[in-house]
C-alpha cells in the first residue's frame, strides 16, 4: 500500500501540501495637501491649509506634517509634502479630502499598499435636521472637483389664512456626503394692516437660479418686499466661502411696475479662477450691450475675491 501511494505522488495525480499564500500589503489612503519639489512648497501648502481650515476636521497627533515622499513605500520620490493623514478606508478619505479642499482648492490622495500606521483625523459633522414644512428644491454642485459637497436648497411657503400674505422661508445648507457642513436660512414676514389707510408690508424669499462662474458655483436668490401698492425685487448672490453659506453680496433691485430692464451677474474673464472677479449690472429702460437705447439708465459694479477675508469686495 504504501509502494503505491509512493507511485501516485511520482506520477502527480495526489496534489501536493497547499502553500499558504502571501499576504498583500493593507491599503492606506494618504490625504496630500500639496507640496513640490523643495519643503518651502510643502511649507507654504501647510500654511495656506492651516489658515482657513474647517473645524469639523481634527487632525491626528502629529499631523498635519511635512514629509519627504522618498520616506513612504508607494510614493514617488524626490519630492517634500504636506500631509493631513493616512487612513484606511477610502471613503473616509475621500471626505476629508473634499471638506479640506474647502480651504485649498488641489488636495489629492495617494493610496499606497504598506504597513503604515493608521493618522486618520476625526471628521465631525452633524447629520442634517428634518425640515418641517419645508419642500426640498435642489441639489447644486458647489465646487469642481469636489464630489461630495452640494447645496441643498429647502423653501416653506405658510399661509395661515389668518393674514393676507405668506409667510415664507428659504434654506440653504452646505452639505457633504450627507452631513451638514454649514446652513444658512432666511425668512419673510407678514405685517397685516393695522388701522384705516394702512395696507400692511410682507416680504418673500424665493431661489431664482444657479449660476456658474469658472469651477464655484453660486445661487441668485430673490427678496420681494412689498410695502402698500408698491414691490421691489432685491437679487442676492449666495454661495460657499471657506466652507460656510454667505450672502456674499447684493447683485441689484428692481421696481415690479417700474420701467423695463434686468439685473444680472457676470465673470470678468474666463477660465477656473473666472469665479474670483464679478460684474453686477443693473438696467432700466431698453438698454443693449452697450448701455444705450430708449431711457436706458445702467449701472455696474465689480466685486474681487479677497482670500484674507473669505468675501468679494
């Protein structure tokens, strides 16, 4: 018996003691602020991400930290980096890239398959509230480029039946990956009238529509306040500025009955960074390209990006 198991493991047909198999290198994801080829680019990176950092990031001890790329298997060498953390799981990683892109426009991950220890930061944010009453809108990409991150537009519309306007309500909040990274709202009122001659005031807040400048987009939002026979429209540019929702400016205000004209917001030139510089005109009467025509009166208004500030100017 013994010859024949002999003869069958000489001709191959019993399979031979399995060999365990090599285990592969967990995966980490490395989230990159930027860098170059010299540390003062890694510094200056570091620096730019520290300035306007979102606090619902925390980072782990350490970090965020400078770090040649030749010191991590995986990583191209010959280059200095800013780096927020290493984490395992991608879709964390992707996260807190998107929020910290909020700060710097570039932030990128890197996945590399070595054993390094787990720097993942904390990413606290809160899930968003239910809304009441509220009807939801849209959803509005904010930035290029950032996946997760969205506007989501909510509006209430409540008549009581016990006034002669509506009570109106408009929501914006800044949302990622179905978190809540900040929320802006703003409200009508309704002032019924109050003795003889009078015949009250009421204001409403409506979305007119998203506009896009370069890779930032923006919401034109719309008061319309009445005060006895008389309503003027006022158009306000809403958007994100370092990762909060701001009324970033007025974009201009027209009479319901008055002349003919429009009011619009416009880039002053052209690709990514066209956000950074707009227009606000402002017309009444028939007025073309040129600003003339039959009682034409225009007027505009450039407003500047200003990074220090988180606001146009």
């Amino acid at each position: 018996m013994r010859s024949f198991l002999c003869l069958l493991l000489l001709l191959g047909v019993l399979p031979a003691e399995a060999k365990p198999k090599a285990r592969a290198p967990a995966s980490f994801h490395i989230i990159i602020l930027g860098g170059g080829q010299t540390p003062a680019e890694a510094q200056a990176a570091l620096e730019k991400y520290t300035r306007g950092a979102h606090p619902g990031v925390t980072p782990a001890e350490g970090y965020p930290r400078l770090l040649k790329s030749d010191e991590m298997a995986g990583l191209k060498p010959g280059f200095h980096i800013a780096v927020l953390g290493i984490c395992p799981e991608v879709e964390r990683a992707r996260s807190l890239r998107d929020l910290a892109s909020l700060a710097m426009p570039g932030v990128y991950l890197r996945e590399v398959r070595a054993s390094v220890p787990d720097a993942c930061p904390k990413l606290v944010l809160s899930k968003p509230k239910a809304l009441k009453g509220h009807v939801h809108q849209g959803s509005y990409p904010v930035r290029a480029g950032v996946k997760g991150l969205s506007y989501e537009v909510h509006s209430r519309a409540l008549d009581t039946g016990k006034t002669p306007c509506v009570e109106s309500r408009l929501v914006v909040r800044l949302e990622l990956g179905g978190r809540a990274v900040d929320e802006e709202s703003w409200s009508g009122d309704c002032n019924p009238p109050v003795g003889e001659g009078d015949l009250g005031s009421s204001s409403e807040w409506s979305l007119e529509e998203a506009l896009s400048f370069g890779d930032r987009s923006f919401l034109l939002v719309k008061e319309s306040a009445s005060i006895a026979d008389n309503t003027t429209h006022t158009w306000r540019l809403v958007g994100e500025a370092c990762g909060d929702v701001d009324e970033l400016f007025t974009v201009g205000s027209r009479l319901e009955f008055g002349p003919p004209g429009d009011v619009s917001v416009k880039a002053e030139g052209e690709g990514p960074e066209a956000w950074r510089k707009l227009v606000v005109r402002t017309t009444e009467g028939t007025c073309d390209e040129n600003g003339e025509g039959e009682g034409c009166e225009s007027s505009s208004r450039t407003f500047t990006w200003d990074d220090a500030a988180c606001a146009y100017r």
